[in-house]
C-alpha cells in the first residue's frame, strides 16, 4: 500500500526519490532518452536563435497577439471550469462527446492550421515540394519526441491508465492530475505561439478560436475529474482554472522557438501540430472511449472537424 499524503507539496526524501527514479527510467530506455534529448537540444537551439533574432529585429506586436491568444485559451478553460459549478452533474456521454469534438477541432487546427501553412513556408523557402515535406515532418517529430519524454519522466495520473511516471505513486492524485493537464495544454498554448509567428491573422485566428472553443469542454472536464479526487466543487474549479495559465505560457514559448531563422517557422509549426496530434491520440480519444461511448464520441469528433474546417475557411 502507498503511504498517505495530504494536499501539501511533495517532500525532500521524495523528490530524491524522484530524481533517482528518472535516472533508472532513463537507463531503462536509452532510445527515448536521446530522443528527448535531440528534442530538447533543438528547441533550446531554436530559442537562442530567437534570442539572438530579437536582439536585431521587433517581434513585440506578434508577441502581444500570442499572449492575447493564449489568454483566449485560459479564458476558455476558466469558462469551462465555472460551468462544472454550475452544472454539477454532466452524463459521461455528454462529456465524451464533448471531448470527442474538442479531439475534432484539434484534429483539423493541426491540419489546416499548422501543416498546411507550415508546408506552403518551408516550400516558399527551400523551393522544393519534397524539402519543404521533410521540414515539416522534422518538427513533427520532433514534438511526438517532446511529448513522449514528457509523458515517459513526467509524474501524472489518467482516469484510464492510472498513475504514470517515476514515482508516481508517492505523490497526491491531485498534483498528478495537474501534473496530467500541464501536459495536454503546452503544445496547444505553443500552437498558438507559433501560428502568430508572422503577424498573420489567417493563421493565428482561425487556430486561436479553434484552441478556445475546445477549451471549454476541456476545462469542463479537468474540474469534474478534479472533482472525482475528492476535492469540493470550488477547488476543482480553481485548479482546473489556474491549468489554464499554461496556455498563454506555451504561446510565449512557441512565439520564441519559431522566429530565430527562415526555417524555424515551419519546423515549429510542425513542432506544434505533431505533439497536437500525439495528444489527441495518446489522452483525448482514448478518455472519451473508456465508458463505452465510442460512437457518440466519434460523432463529436467529425462535427468538431467539420467546425474547424469551417472557421478555417470563413476565418483564414
């Protein structure tokens, strides 16, 4: 049986515990340590570059649209928070369908969005249709690298899979719910960094209010499952708020590691959508098929495909 623990923050003896468990995990999967590290090395790379664009250029007003951007995504999620306050009560369907169509959205903002712009700026720079594929394939995988390392050494909890990471068990189920939602949000509050890269509204837009929308559901969602741990409505809510502040976050990061050379934009917005699609994929579908609910929630998803392509079109 796991020890007890209480809402306080982790202890010394268990944070060592943590840091010798990542060695053993990273002993145990030498692969996947590289990987991150490739990973790691090319956004750190990225964000000197930027650094060093910055010093000879301004980026100031693409950078107060991507922060306005991920505070659109905060305040989705904020919004999406308050109602599992005030609905109480939301049927596992509907919460599945809702999550199958933020999957949706997600889905089609990775598409339109991100790899199809990002495919027509690494052409438009390399002059070569199979070049301008591999650029963008480059940060895809490099952000399904990212994501799996994150998900690999980071400590966090699923309703699916249980506890995850190094020490997972030692650690307060709502830290690791927490722990679980930083994840999911990062790349999309990059995404949004990243499609305001070049002050573009036909890009930054479209994806924004896509991310913004589907956020209501998300935070919807994160504060019942908070809820589900034990803690009053009120706590679930402000916890699933304050998740939210990853997104404007994310979008600082992923304005930085996209403006440091020519290439760098379409390598983030492959970046963006690859660990986009690795959500969707490893969290968001999965969740909403584990009640049995897998049609509802493919429903949910092609309708929330077809709004962003919409708003794709009509916005873009």
């Amino acid at each position: 049986m796991p020890p007890a623990h209480t809402d306080s923050a982790v202890d010394s003896p268990t944070v060592s515990r943590l840091f010798s468990s990542l060695r053993q995990h990273a002993q145990a999967s030498p692969w996947l340590s590289a990987g991150l590290g490739l990973a790691l090395l090319a956004i750190l790379g990225l964000l000197g570059a930027s650094m060093w664009n910055a010093v000879n250029g301004d980026h100031s007003e693409n950078l107060h649209l991507a922060v306005l951007g991920g505070l659109a995504g905060f305040g989705a999620t904020a919004l999406g928070a308050v109602l599992a306050v005030v609905l109480r009560d939301v049927s596992s369907r509907s919460q599945d369908v809702m999550l199958g169509f933020a999957a949706g959205m997600m889905l089609a903002a990775s598409s339109f969005s991100l790899i199809l712009p990002g495919l027509e700026a690494a052409r438009e720079i390399t002059g070569n249709g199979a070049a301008a594929a591999l650029t963008v394939v480059v940060g895809m995988g490099l952000g399904v690298l990212l994501m799996l390392g994150l998900d690999r050494f980071t400590p966090h909890e699923h309703e699916t899979v249980g506890r995850q990471g190094p020490e997972a068990e030692r650690i307060n189920r709502v830290w690791l719910f927490v722990l679980a939602i930083t994840l999911h949000n990062l790349p999309e509050g990059m995404a949004i960094g990243v499609s305001f890269t070049n002050g573009d509204m036909a890009v930054g837009l479209p994806l924004t209010s896509a991310i913004a929308i589907q956020d209501i559901p998300e935070g919807l969602a994160v504060a019942l499952a908070l809820r589900a741990t034990g803690l009053s409505n009120f706590k679930a809510a402000m916890v699933a708020v304050g998740s939210g502040l990853m997104e404007p976050l994310g979008a600082v990061i992923g304005l930085g590691i996209s403006t440091g050379f020519a290439l760098a934009y379409p390598i983030s917005m492959g970046l963006a959508a690859g660990a986009m699609i690795f959500v969707v994929s490893h969290e968001v579908i999965p969740e909403t098929h584990r009640n049995g609910h897998q049609t509802s929630a493919t429903l949910g998803l092609m309708g929330g495909f077809a709004v962003m392509m919409f708003l794709d079109t009509a916005l873009g």
